[in-house]
C-alpha cells in the first residue's frame, strides 16, 4: 500500500469522482478532499442522511450512472484504495519547489476552526463551478435565491424555497430548477429566459450533434407543459418588487439588442424569485498553485495537465459543460494522472473519453454563445442599487470610482471602494462589478480559497 504514488483529489463532484475511481483502479493512493458531507458535487447533490429520503432518484437525472460512481467509491474505499474526507474545506494548496509533493491544507466541518494537511504527489482539481451573480432593482430582498441555491434546498434539504416561485435569468441550468421545483409542488409562475429561440436555431448543427442532450431539454421542457409552466423567451427580470421580503417582480420582452422594450413590462407577483446567469469555473486552488487560466477557466492539456507540473484539472474548473463533460474529463484526468506518476506511457487519445470529451466540448461552446447576459445589463442597473452586499457598495460608487478617479481594473475598483473586500472576497460580486466598470473579470490573486482562522495558520510549520 505504501509504494502506491499518492494522488489527492479536491472535488467530489461528477468530475472528481471519475479521476479518483480510473486511478484507484490503476494502481494509485487517492485521497478524495471535499467540502461537502456526501459525494456528489453539484449535480448528483444528495439529501442529508437524516432526512431518511426514500425515493432521492426522483429529484435526479442519470441515476445509474450515480449509482456506478457512488458504488466504485464504496469497492475502493472498503479495498483500501481511496480515502473520503468529507466536510474538509480546502483553503490552499501548496507545492514544494524542491521534492515537487504537495500539501493540501484545509479546514474541518462547519465550523471550520481546525486545520487539517493531506500530502499527496499530485493534486487533481476538480472544483466545480459557482453561478454568476448579477445585480437589478430588490435583488437583495429575502426571497431572492441563485438558481442553484434553490436547486439545492431542493436536492439537499427536501424543502423548496417557496409556493410562488419565478425562475429567471439565462443558462441551460433554468429548465431542471423549473421543472424540479414545479414536480415537487411549487407553483412556478414563469420561466423567464433571457436568450430567445432565435439563437438557439442559429447553432442547430453544433446543438444536433448532441442528441442526447437535445433529448435531456426536451424532456425538461414537457415536464414544464404538464406542470402548465409559462415560458417567457427573450424576457428578462427587470426588478424585484417588496417590503421585508419579496412579493413580485417586473419583466420586461428584449428587443434584437438586448434592450427592454418600451411597455412590455408586467408584473408577475412571487414569494421567490430564482435567479442565475450562467457559470463561471472555480479556479482559486489553481491559481494560488500558479497555474495559468485560458479566459475564465483552469488551461489545461489533452492529458487535462495543468501547467504546473503534478497539478491536473478537470470538471467545471477547466471550463464548464455540464456532468456528462465533467466525468470524461475526470476519467481521462485520473488515467493520465495513474500513468505519469507509476511512470507508464499515457495515451488520452486512445480513450473513448476523449472523444466524447472534443464531442461534449463542442457542445458546450456552442451552448455558451446562445446562453450569456443580455446587452448593456450592466447600463441598466441604477446608481442606488448594492452590487457587494458585504460591504454595501453601490453600482453609483463603482462607476464613480471608474469614472471620476480612473479606476481601469478590478483591484483598483476594490481598493477605491471596497467593493469585493468584504466576507465572500469578491467571489459573488466579481462578475458584477467587472461589468459596470467596463474592465475584464481578472483573476482574484487570493492567497487561500476561503477565510482562515489566525490560529490555524499559525500551528502549521514554520517552513509552511
Ligand atoms: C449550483 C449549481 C447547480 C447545478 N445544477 C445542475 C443541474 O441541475 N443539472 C445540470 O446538468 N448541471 C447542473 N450544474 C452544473 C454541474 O455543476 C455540472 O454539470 C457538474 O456537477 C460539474 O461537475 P464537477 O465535478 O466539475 O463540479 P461539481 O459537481 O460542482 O463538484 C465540485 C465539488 O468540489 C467541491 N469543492 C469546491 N471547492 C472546494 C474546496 N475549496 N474544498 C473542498 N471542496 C471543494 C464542492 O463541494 C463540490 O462537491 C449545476 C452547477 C451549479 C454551480
């Protein structure tokens, strides 16, 4: 068990899962890092074991395949193969520049107060995506959810997030929250999309070579009809209307622009209102380890090597695609990472992963171009509207600080206002802020993934 090379894998989500079962079952020492308290990830979230679920495959997709991944997690585990740390918060993970081994530190439960170190050879991150997050009139009132965050009190807690619930905003992701929020009991008032038909039929040859996704939406799509789900394609959340807490929002139709149209507004009254605008790769880990991001995502090669040596990505963290996608890019990362650390010749383009993976990529592209924020979002949000809602900082401060003191970056934006210093550390106002200051989403430069205790860092090694 000893000469097995030790491979740590942050992230058990589709992504994660698949790396550490392909190199558990070649020969490698996987330790599987998480912050959750199941497996899972994202997609396949499970419920706490405590609510006795009965029937958790009623809220989920491609059940099968979860039971494959969850029950090669259980062989490898009762064989010794791989190590499941749950409920561990991996705020940083360091390489020495002289042995090349890496130490994987992070915090223990929900408190998050005590520190704990995994050492490994190599490191596979596959940390997943977050939503992005972008601000409009009463975002901030209770009873407006992420898309995902709703998703989630449904996957993980069983419980919804209200009875009157509107689902706006853009992405693939909008049809499950729908049609998983209406089958379990919610009154989903509308499903407001902001890309139209149009841009969809404009893709239909890249989109067609995906039968089986274009399969998945549809499916999405009859369960909306039968729960009489109003779709409003090419409409948008204009603002969220309330005293204490949510009781309506206004949508408005976009014309070709993008732009609201005069006098299409309505109003459409709701407890909750579940929003998202699409992903972005969780890349902190990646970054703090120096390695190079390609746009918004972790760059890597066909091996899914990133390109500091010993570090492989895959999963949303590279770029985000959906689980399907995900579990190619785990498998071919966990084989690739098996070979180079037991010293045989990898062979990615000999692995069926692989070309499902250029199949799926493509797709995913092609998904990207149809489903992004509509035009001149940023332009509409009002000066008193809060974009960092940890320190309170106000879109009429952001574009005071661009236009009137130069600000031309992120960080200079941060460091005139605030905006992104507080508790999250700029992690769901990033996007935001980056769009009304006209500037690119550049990348965080934070030191560790999430806030640390002072006592933590002080009882690791000095040479640490
Ligand atoms: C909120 C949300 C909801 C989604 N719902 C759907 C859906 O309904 N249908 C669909 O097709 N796709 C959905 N997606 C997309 C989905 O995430 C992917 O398709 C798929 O789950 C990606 O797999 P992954 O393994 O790359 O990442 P994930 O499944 O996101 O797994 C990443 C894992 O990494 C862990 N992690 C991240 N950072 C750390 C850290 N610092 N320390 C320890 N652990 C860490 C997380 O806890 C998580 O378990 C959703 C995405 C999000 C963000």
């Amino acid at each position: 068990m000893t000469e097995r090379p030790r491979l740590a894998v942050v992230g058990a989500g589709p992504a994660g899962l698949a790396a550490a079962l392909a190199a558990a079952a070649r020969g490698v020492q996987v330790t599987l890092v998480d912050a959750a308290d199941q497996a899972g990830g994202q997609f396949y979230r499970q419920p706490a074991a405590a609510l006795g679920a009965r029937r958790p495959q009623a809220l989920h997709h491609q059940w099968r395949t979860w039971e494959r991944l969850r029950d090669g997690l259980d062989r490898h585990r009762t064989a010794g193969r791989i190590t499941q740390l749950t409920d561990h918060h991996v705020w940083c993970v360091a390489r020495d520049s002289a042995s090349g081994a890496f130490a994987v530190h992070a915090l223990l439960g929900p408190a998050q107060e005590d520190g704990v170190t995994v050492r490994a050879d190599a490191v596979l991150l596959a940390t997943g995506a977050y939503e992005r997050v972008l601000p409009f009139p009463g975002w901030t009132l209770p009873g407006v959810v992420t898309a995902g965050g709703a998703q989630a009190m449904l996957k993980g807690g069983l419980v919804l997030p209200g009875r009157r619930v509107v689902v706006a905003g853009t992405g693939p992701l909008l049809l499950p929250v729908a049609a998983g929020l209406a089958a379990a009991g919610a009154w989903v008032a509308a499903l407001v999309e902001s890309a139209g038909p149009g841009a969809l039929l404009h893709r239909a040859p890249a989109l067609a070579a995906q039968p089986g996704k274009l399969a998945e939406g549809a499916g999405y799509a009859a369960r909306l009809l039968r729960h009489g789900v109003r779709t409003l394609a090419r409409h948008t959340v204009v603002a969220a209307h309330g005293t204490d807490r949510l009781e309506a929002v206004t949508v408005a139709a976009l014309d070709r622009d993008g732009r609201p149209r005069p006098g299409s507004a309505r109003r459409i009254p709701c407890d909750t209102l579940a929003v998202g605008h699409g992903m972005l790769p969780h890349t902190d880990l990646a970054e703090t380890l120096g390695c190079t991001l390609s746009g918004t995502a972790v760059r890597v090669d066909a091996e899914q090597r990133t390109d500091v040596p010993g570090v492989w990505a895959a999963g949303e963290a590279t770029g985000v695609g959906g689980a399907a996608l995900a579990l190619a890019e785990g498998h071919i990362a966990g084989r690739s990472a098996a070979a180079r650390l037991r010293g045989t010749a990898p062979d990615p383009g000999g692995w069926g992963a692989a070309r499902t993976r250029t199949r799926l990529r493509a797709f995913a592209t092609a998904l990207d171009a149809v489903y992004a924020p509509p035009a001149g979002w940023a332009d509409r949000v009002p000066d008193e509207t809060v974009v960092c809602r940890c320190e309170e900082v106000t879109a009429g401060e952001v574009r005071g600080a661009v236009d009137s003191l130069g600000a031309g970056d992120l960080r200079t934006v941060k460091l005139l206002t605030r905006a992104g210093m507080g508790w999250c550390q700029g992690r769901m106002c990033a996007p935001a802020v980056a769009g009304l200051a006209g500037c690119p989403l550049t990348a965080g430069r934070r030191p560790f993934a999430r806030p640390v205790p002072l006592g933590v860092l002080a009882a690791l090694p000095e040479t640490e």
